[in-house]
C-alpha cells in the first residue's frame, strides 16, 4: 500500500469536507447579507465570455428541471407553449407565459479571502447580469476579469427586512483601482484551469423526460383540466400563479400527444 498516496487522498477529502461545512457546496456559492469582494475568473469553456446563460422549469414536475435547449435539443414544454401562444386564447398566452424556461447565469469566481476554495459558481439573474454587461461596456472599466489589469467586484446584499419579499438582493460595482487576480503564477494558473461547468454540472432530462413532468402537470392524479389561476410557485421573487381547473376542456391530455408526433408539418427549429 502506498502511504503517500493514502495521505493524498485523505488531504483532499479533508478539504472537500472543509468546503462543503463552509459553503454547503463545493461547487456553487451566493453572496450572504452584507459586504463581500469577489473576481470574477476568465471562463476556461468560453474565451470570449465568463458567463453561462442557462434555461431552467421551475414548479413543473418533481423538481427543477434544466431544460433541453441549453443542449440545442428539442424541448416539449417550448413547442407546447407555442401551440398556446398559437392558438390566440388569453388564457393560453397567460398559461404559456407562466411556462417559458427561466434564464440564469452562472459566472465562476473567486472569493476574495477564501482564494484556497478555488473557483466556484455564482447563480444570479437578470439584473445582476445586466450590471455587469454595462460595466463590461464602460470603457473607463472594460475587462474586469483581465488576469493582470482587471479588477474585483463589490457585492452589496440585503436582506428580506430591506426588500419586502422573502428574498435577498444584491447589488454590484467594481473596485476603483485595478488588480492582478493572483500574484502567484501557480495559483492563477490553478485558477484558470480548475473551474466547474455548469453546462455539465445539471442533469441533461431527455424529451421524454420533460414531456412527462409537463404532462404530469397538467393532469394531476391522472384528472384532465386546464390550468387557471391560484395556487404560487415562487422563483425569485417572482410569483408564478397556476393551478388545474377540471371543469374546463382546454389542454386535454388525449390531445397532448399529438403535439409531438414526429410526422407533424411544421418543426419549429431551436434557436441554437
């Protein structure tokens, strides 16, 4: 037995564990209430940009579900919400926009003061991306995650008591003064290489997948119905309103199939 192997391998699963206790995932992190210095690291799977864009279903089937487009794959909930949007009803478009996938980013940063932990993944939403789009547009900062001349981003959280709703939000700005991500070449080149993909960190759920949670959905307990209003599925401060109304013949589950079968005419392509 190779002893200085063993105690590797004990090493790393000691870290691991350290990660975990602190963050609860070695992989993901989100800014907690307060102030907090983050960089964000040059993307190791897309040169040209560090952020991810991802679609994901929320409150359709047992749980969150990635969709099918983020791999350029057909996606059963978006040709479903097309037939809605199609068929010119209110209530249809009401239901199709409560459907549609919603967009998360994912940028890989570094905690200042927990450089050790590596590069993590930082999940936010529009807003947050929208700042930082508009300070990567600012010539007067540019690129922010330049290894060299770049610079750290301030986080500003607060908590439910400042916004009103059950969630936190978070404000960002980038630091005056510019920074080299590391002064130690090997640790920026740690940095670089050892980053997690968010493109392969979520489950790929097949069509079939997906067109079952969709259907599931929209007929609970095997009962046929339409979706009206009530009951809230929150997603980020958001309230998503649905619920099955039974005493309708809209969105019939003996004509959901048809809405896949592979000889229908028209094929919409995805946007990929």
């Amino acid at each position: 037995m190779d002893l200085n192997l063993i105690k590797q391998r004990l090493e790393s699963l000691n870290k691991q564990s350290t990660n975990t206790k602190k963050g609860g995932s070695s992989l993901f992190w989100k800014p907690s209430v307060g102030k907090q210095v983050v960089r964000v690291v040059p993307n190791k799977y897309n040169k040209q940009i560090p952020f991810t864009e991802m679609l994901f279903y929320y409150g359709i089937g047992p749980r969150v579900m990635a969709s099918p487009q983020n791999w350029g794959q057909k996606d059963p909930i978006q040709e479903f919400t097309k037939q809605l949007r199609q068929s010119g009803d209110k209530e249809n478009w009401r239901l199709a926009k409560k459907l549609d996938a919603k967009t998360r980013i994912f940028a890989p940063v570094v905690i200042r003061g927990q450089e050790d932990e590596g590069v993590k993944l930082w999940q936010f939403g529009k807003e947050v991306y929208q700042d930082f789009l508009n300070m990567a547009s600012d010539d007067e900062i540019g690129d922010f995650t330049d290894i060299v001349n770049g610079r750290d981003i301030k986080l500003t959280t607060v908590g439910p008591e400042v916004t009103g709703t059950p969630y936190n939000k978070t404000s960002v700005g980038p630091s005056l003064k510019t920074t080299p991500l590391s002064s130690d070449e090997t640790v920026v080149k740690d940095l670089l290489d050892n980053q997690p993909n968010p493109m392969d960190v979520f489950k790929k759920f097949t069509f079939e997948e997906v067109k079952a949670g969709l259907q599931e959905f929209l007929s609970p307990d095997g009962e046929e119905g339409d979706i009206s209003s009530e009951p809230t599925v929150p997603f980020d401060g958001e309230k998503n309103n649905y619920s099955l109304d039974t005493n309708k013949g809209k969105a019939k589950v003996d004509q959901f199939d048809d809405l896949f079968n592979d000889d229908k005419e028209e094929k919409d392509d995805l946007p990929f």
